[in-house]
C-alpha cells in the first residue's frame, strides 16, 4: 500500500500538469491565433521593407553604368585624337596664361618658330603681297601634336620669307586684331573660323575666307609635306581668280 501511494504521489504532477496543460491550450488557443497573427504581420511588415530597399537601391546600380560609360566615351575620342593626331580643348578650360602671351606654357618646351597673330588685317595684306594666302595654324597650350606642325612643316616657311604664317591659341584671351579691324581673341575667332580641334591649318584670304581645305590633326608625316603644298596652291589659285589674276 505504501508503494501504491509512493506511486501515485509520483505521478500527481504529471497528472496535475497534464490536466492543467490540457485546459490552459484550450484557453490559450486565442492567445495563440493572436501570437501567430502579430508574427506574421511583422514577417509581412519585414519583407516589404526589403522589397522597397531593394526597389530604392535598383535606380543606383542602374545609374552605375552611365557614370561609367563617360570614361568609355573619353577613351575613344582618346583613340580617335591618337589616330588622326588631333587634340580637343578641356570643356570650361581656357588658360590663365594665354598661349599667346610672352610666358611661353610648359607643354611647349621648344622656340616659338611661328609669330604669334597680333593684327590679321595686316598679316593678310603681307600674304596677299607674297602671292600667297595667309597661313595660319590654331593651337592648344597642352597639343601634343601641334610642336611637330610648327617645327617640322611651317617652320621652314616662315624662314624662306615666301609665306607669312601665324599662330593663335585657340584657348587665348589675350586681345588681337580682327580682319575687320575688330579686337577678338584666341577663343573667339577660332570659334568663329569653326575650329573644334589642334592642330589646325587655315588658308585664309585678305577678308578671312577660306580659300583652301583645313588640314586638321597632324596626320601622317610622310604625306602632311605633300597636303601642305597642295593646299597652298590651291589657295594661291583662289585668290588669282577672286583677283582676276592669272595663275603662274
């Protein structure tokens, strides 16, 4: 009888919590629908927080090519400059010390061996005393390729004293004049001329008109001579005709 007792005290808390546990998950059944429900709000309440950051982050990544795709750009006019032999002014740059001014800019180590422009009405009646057009070749402070133009092909004019052949920076502010007695400047008159890129050659008239091709970018330096030449004589037979001259 004492093991039947001992046996039931044992047992009384199983008992007891069973019976409890049984009638407390009948009470607490709301309880639970109600846990349930808040956990599942929150579940819904995470994943469309996930969803609008993964929405405000897609225009971001999506923009990440389009900054990317500037250099792409910048990389092939590179291309294209190193082909042609053309160098392209800096958007906003124009330079505090002009190309024209008497400090020569660092990227020009070499003697200026063509004259800087200072008065193109009179450069142009030199010309036109010389049975030539005027020649004039349109700079960058930081072109590469114009030291090769200037030394190697208008160089060898200027001193055969058979050419007047001048310079102007394109990105100059310094004060020159005009063919019509204006005053204007690098910027502006290359602006006006329609010159985009360095180096450039003009043949000009005594009003500033073309009366021959640019030659635009340094090109190749075994044929460069040859469009030189041929572009001066073209001119020179321009002005014959606009002179009622005839062509020697």
């Amino acid at each position: 009888m004492e093991h039947d007792l001992a046996h039931r005290l044992r047992d009384l808390p199983a008992r007891v919590f069973g019976t409890q546990g049984k009638r407390e998950s009948a009470r607490s059944r709301s309880k639970r629908s109600r846990i349930v429900s808040q956990i599942a709000t929150a579940l819904l309440v995470v994943t469309a927080g996930l969803a609008i950051g993964t929405a405000i982050a897609a225009p971001t990544s999506a923009a990440g090519p389009a900054v990317v795709a500037a250099p792409k750009v910048e990389l092939a006019k590179i291309e294209l400059a190193q082909t042609t032999g053309i160098t392209y002014p800096r958007e906003g740059a124009v330079g505090a010390s002009p190309v024209d001014s008497k400090t020569t800019a660092k990227p020009r180590a070499e003697p200026s061996t063509v004259p800087m422009a200072t008065d193109f009405a009179a450069h142009a009646r030199r010309a036109a005393s010389l049975d030539a057009p005027l020649i004039v070749l349109v700079s960058l402070r930081d072109c590469v390729y114009c030291g090769p133009i200037r030394q190697r092909e208008l160089a060898p004019l200027v001193r055969s004293g058979k050419y007047e052949v001048r310079e102007i920076g394109m990105d100059s502010r310094t004060a020159v004049r005009d063919f019509d007695g204006s005053t204007t400047t690098g910027v502006a008159w290359a602006r006006a001329h329609g010159v985009k890129v360095s180096p450039t050659v003009l043949f000009l008239d005594t009003s500033g008109r073309p009366v021959a091709d640019p030659l635009i970018g340094a090109g190749l330096p075994d044929f460069y001579g040859a469009y030189l030449d041929d572009a001066i004589a073209r001119g020179r037979a321009r002005l014959h005709v606009g002179s009622g001259a005839t062509t020697r």
